[in-house]
C-alpha cells in the first residue's frame, strides 16, 4: 500500500465529490461550520476549534463509535494547518507502509512542508506497528491522527497514548441527524418525509451519520416519484431496521454494567430495557443468562436463595425454546432479581476470606477436623475430641473451633437485614450466645 499525500491539503480540501459518489462522501464537510454534531470539540474554546484557528496540531486520537466525523475532522484539521496527509488504514498497512510514510514525511520536511499521518482504525495495529511511530511523533517529524472505534486504554500502547490527546467523539443526536435529512434533501431533490418516517429513520441510524445517509440515499433512489416517503416504503426499502452492537466493545459492556446496575437499583423497567437494548443489538441470550445467575449470586445471594434456582431455570428454558420464545424466560428472571431483597454478604465475605487466603501462610488443618481412615491415623490422633453436632443439644457444638490454630474467629460473612438474610442474623446470634455460654472467659 503506498501512503496517499496531499489528498486532504490546500485546494483539495474544498474539492467538490464527483456526483456518483456515495451521498455520505458528497455531504462529507469541506469546512468546519458544515460540521454536525461534535459542539463538545468544536464550540469556541473548546479544543479542536483552539487546534483549528490556531494552525498548530498536536498529535491526537479521535475515540467514537462509526459515523460521527473522525476521518471528516482528521481531513480538516490537516487543511487547517496547510500540512499534507498520510493516509493509513490500519487494516492493510504494516511496518513496511509505515516506514514508506516515514520517508515521505522526512522528504516533505526537507522541502519545509509539515505533515500529517492519519491512521484508520489504529487499534488494528499491534505493539510492535504502534512503536514504529514514537520516535517520530516524539520528534515532530509529522502530527500523529488515529482514528479507533475502541476504548484506546486498552487497545492503544500507553507510550503512544502518553504523547497523543485523546478526544471522544459522541453519537449525533436527533437534531443533528434531521439537520442532515434536510441537507440530503435538498442535494437529492427527494419527496419529503412524514414525521413517523423520518422518526423512524432517525432511529434506525443510531447516531451514525454514514448509516443515516446511505439508508435515506437508497429510500429516495427507490421512490424518487413517489408524493411523499412514508413509513411503508421506509420497511419495504430497509426491511427490519436493526439497531448498532458492538459485541464485544464498550457500547456492548456499558449496556451489561446498565442492566446490572437496574437490577441491583431494585429498578425492574429499567432492567427490562437494558435486557432488551442488548438483545436488540445482537447480544447472544446465553451470555445474558449466565449474567443474570452472576447477578442472583453476586446481589441478592442469601436474602432470596430462589433467585439462583429461577435464574438456573431461566437459562435452561432458554435453551429449550431458543428466541424469540426463550426470552420472555430471562425477562421473568430480570424481573425478580431487580424486585427480590438485595444481599452482597456472600459476595463480600468470599472476596475477603479469598484474599485472607492469597497473602497467609498455609496453616495446617487442626487435628480434631482431620480425617481418620486408617488406624495409624487414629493413632496420631487424626479426628479426635472432634465433637459429632447431631449428637450436641440443637445439633450444634458450642464453643468448637474450625478455623487453623493461630487463626483468630472472624465474621467475614455477617448478613443484611433483609429477606431471608434477615432470619440467618437471627440464627447466628443465637447460636453465637451458645458459643459464649460454652466459652465464659472469653466473653
């Protein structure tokens, strides 16, 4: 792949689409004002706009989800400042094309033009692709763009991200969308479209702005002689509108912490909805199940010990029936869990007793809990003075001990009031006044 230069730059930047190009490209901004969306970035003040009146660009990471201008805004910025642009997608290019540019940046700077390299998709490079850039950029030898669907925490090396800003895109919202209906229109000289059809289209593009164009580009290509674009053409040009999943990626696990966080708010509708918002966008119900039994577990535990059996039952009906039967399954289970009493006691007490158990020594067993099969064993006295509790009054042994010697009692589980959790508090402190009873001096 040879990097691409100039094709962003000076008078390019303002060149006209050819007109049978795609209606994303045609409306493709040629300056900032024709921006939409993005107010956060562009607005007075804000960074991007300082970038672009300045005609100084720092190297920089547009983060946002598809459709929202990150090549749009790499494009204008590389104008802004009179740079020529190399243009690299990280799908296709590797080391040998990243050293191409590096040349090509070292020849443009000899002739005193500075430059611009934009990557598509950086998170698609690897470490060893990503290194290849820090000592140029660190040197200045060009303004690094990358452009990523994907949280850069994680996908992007920390020694690149350290010496690029990173600047978060947002979906466009409905304003922004109609804006662009509109512009389309008229480029189009398309019919209007009713407000239940342009509702409807405006939610079918979830925010993307290249989804939003290319399906209105197909609706007025198929009923360009039509008087007006309804909902009806809009199913029969679209068929089922489908919403953005991004299995996998921070939209996919903000919608699991969404459905968590309703379930554990004791909020059943919200609950509903995140459950639905995921299995709309392509969620596999079987994950959802296996988050629902996380759920019963890790925030109801004890005070309602039917959550797991019901979330248990919820996955296997599933299983049986498959969609769209089986969902109205995890739904119920949904629903319970966000109205059942709430308990993390378990939870708590297992991540304590765990970490007690990471960072201490391995304590041997106490004799008396030892088991004794063979008669040397007894012998050593595995097992004795262990105390049988069905044979104690109320089937409890006061006053013995189970934990290692050495290791202090401790209450790692102590119960909510709440639902069931409520009666164990109850249980617990009786049978801790036994233990008193039966261990006076220490009281």
């Amino acid at each position: 792949m040879t990097p691409q230069d100039g094709l962003f730059g000076d008078d390019e930047a303002a060149a006209v689409a050819p007109p049978d190009a795609p209606l994303a490209e045609r409306l493709r901004p040629r300056h900032l004002d024709e921006v939409v969306g993005q107010r956060h970035l562009l607005g007075p003040g804000r960074p991007l706009r300082v970038a672009f009146e300045s005609g100084r660009l720092p190297s920089i990471i547009l983060w946002g989800p598809p459709g929202v201008g990150k090549t749009t805004l790499a494009r204008l910025l590389a104008a802004a400042t009179g740079a020529r642009m190399i243009v690299l997608s990280a799908v296709l290019a590797g080391v040998k094309e990243i050293r191409g540019a590096v040349e090509q940046a070292e020849a443009w700077r000899r002739a005193g033009q500075a430059t611009v390299v934009f990557v598509d998709e950086v998170h698609r490079f690897n470490k060893a692709q990503q290194d290849a850039f820090l000592p140029h950029v660190e040197s200045g030898l060009f303004s690094f763009i990358g452009a990523t669907t994907e949280n850069p925490s994680f996908e992007v090396n920390s020694a690149l991200l350290s010496r690029a800003t990173v600047h978060v895109l947002h979906p466009l919202d409905e304003a922004d969308l109609t804006a662009l209906i509109e512009r389309a229109r008229a480029l189009l000289a398309a019919p209007p479209l009713t407000e239940a059809a342009r509702a409807r289209l405006v939610a079918h593009a979830d925010g993307d702005a290249r989804r939003l164009l290319n399906a209105y580009e197909n609706l007025a290509a198929a009923h360009r002689d039509a008087a007006e674009l309804d909902e009806a053409r809009l199913e029969t040009t679209l068929g089922e509108l489908l919403r953005r999943g991004d299995k996998g990626g921070d939209v996919f696990y903000d919608q699991i912490s969404a459905l968590h966080k309703s379930v554990r708010g004791s909020d059943p509708d919200a609950a509903l909805y995140w459950l639905a918002r995921m299995l709309d966008a392509g969620a596999d119900p079987r994950y959802a199940a296996r988050r629902l039994v996380r759920m019963a577990s890790e925030d109801i535990g004890l005070a309602d010990a039917r959550a797991l059996r019901l979330t248990l039952d919820a996955a296997e009906v599933y299983e049986r029936l498959g969609s769209p039967e089986g969902e109205l399954a995890l739904a119920q289970a949904v629903v319970y869990l966000a109205i059942a009493p709430k308990s993390n006691a378990v939870y708590k007490a297992w991540g304590a007793v765990r970490e007690l158990v990471r960072s201490d020594g391995s304590r041997p067993v106490p004799p008396h809990l030892r088991n004794a099969p063979t008669k040397l064993m007894k012998t050593l006295g595995h097992g004795a003075a262990y105390r049988y509790a069905h044979d104690e009054p109320e089937g409890y042994a006061a006053g013995e001990d189970y934990l290692p010697e050495g290791l202090p009692q401790r209450r790692w589980y102590e119960p909510v009031p709440r639902g069931l959790e409520a009666r164990i508090a109850e249980r617990l402190e009786h049978l801790r006044a036994l233990d008193a009873a039966a261990k006076p001096d220490e009281g």
